[in-house]
C-alpha cells in the first residue's frame, strides 16, 4: 500500500493560463510593492502560479485512481490529507528496512504511526537568500538589500558591483527565481553594468583633469 501525506486539506492545480506570468513582471517601482506587508501578501497570493501546486491533468489521474479503489474496494494507494510526519525511525534489523512514521493527523492534530517499507521525502528546500555565499562580503554590503538592477547594496568605499539572481523573490517577486525570464534579467544586469562602466570613465577623467588644473 502506498500512501501520500499532504499538511493541507487537498493538492492545488497549477495555474496554467495565458495570464500567468502577469505576476512576473517588475513590481519593485511601485509604491504598493516596497510596503513590506502588502509585498508579503502578493508573493502569497501569486505563490499558486510557481509553488506547492500540481499540473491539472496529475489531479486528475490520482482522483481516478482514488475513485476507482472505491469502486473495487482494492485501496492500495491513499492521500492524507491535514497530515504530517512528526519523527521518522527505523524499525526491524537491517535486512526488512522498514521505517516508522510518527504522524499528526486531522485538524485536531490526533497522533498516530504507521510502517512503511520504502519513504520517499518530498519537502522541498529553504532558501537562505544568498546569505551564505555572500557573508564574506558582509562588512561592506547590505545583503538582502537589492536594487532594481539586481545589484546589492554597498557601503561608498566598495567599488565592486555585486550583482545577484535567483535569491531575490522577497524584492523582485516570484519571477527571480525563473529560468524563463533570465535573458531578461540578464540584459537589466548587463544595462546596468554598461552604465557602472561608463560613471566610472567619467569619474576617472574628472579626477584627471582636476589634477592637470592643479599643476
């Protein structure tokens, strides 16, 4: 028997319409979005187009499945639903592999165990923002503070442009992390760099011609 534990009430469809990369485009100029708290309630509420989902066709080929287990009354397969695993332990000598499952179960929480032979673990991961490649440079850059250029905040002194991609969900929104815009977002760094390029000329032919007028 297979089972699938789900912590929320049923799997949600992917968003998947011509509207959807409405989401994608760059908020950070716009007033509403550099308000911390309404930022945190669109990256929820777009969350549906990028995370947590499942493709409209797989939901309905597991109901199916389900449905059809009802009717034969062969339940090999289940969803737990409001379920989650609270400690994992291996049972039996090492030659059955089994695993124990301590879960939580249903909105009140009811404690429960099951055996299994085989876990697969599908939780996801944690983004840290870049922090740990990045806390090498801590004393001279704001790390989480990032321009609309993608390009991280630094202290005068630090004549270096540091530029980030893919860690940036919390300032540019849920189109950082997609591959399908990155030509996009390369050609804003690019920009961005060309200009860096040019102030810095500018800059060095100034201070140039200070120095021939002080001769």
């Amino acid at each position: 028997m297979g089972a699938r534990w789900h912590p929320a009430a049923g799997a949600r469809a992917r968003a998947a319409h011509r509207h959807l990369n409405l989401p994608y485009a760059p908020w950070t100029d716009r007033a509403g979005w550099r308000r911390r708290p309404r930022r945190r309630a669109l990256i929820a509420d777009f969350k549906s187009t990028n995370y947590s989902v499942v493709d409209a066709d797989l939901i309905e080929r597991i109901y199916a499945l389900l449905y059809q287990q009802q009717v034969t009354g062969d339940h090999r397969h289940q969803v737990r639903r409001l379920t989650q695993v609270t400690h994992a332990q291996a049972v039996g000598g090492a030659a059955d592999g089994a695993i124990r499952l301590d879960l939580s179960m249903g909105p009140d929480g009811v404690a429960g165990a099951e055996i299994y032979d085989a876990v697969v673990l599908a939780t996801g991961y944690s983004r840290d923002g870049g922090r740990a490649l990045l806390s090498g440079l801590e004393p001279y850059v704001a790390i989480g503070a990032v321009g609309r250029d993608y390009r991280l905040a630094t202290v005068p002194e630090f004549r270096p442009a540091v530029f980030v991609q893919g860690t940036n969900e919390g300032t540019h929104g849920l189109s950082d992390t997609l591959l399908s815009v990155l030509a996009t977002r390369g050609q804003e760094i690019a920009d961005a760099l060309i200009a860096a390029c040019a102030a810095a000329e500018v800059a060095a032919e100034t201070q140039m011609l200070r120095q021939l007028a002080r001769m």
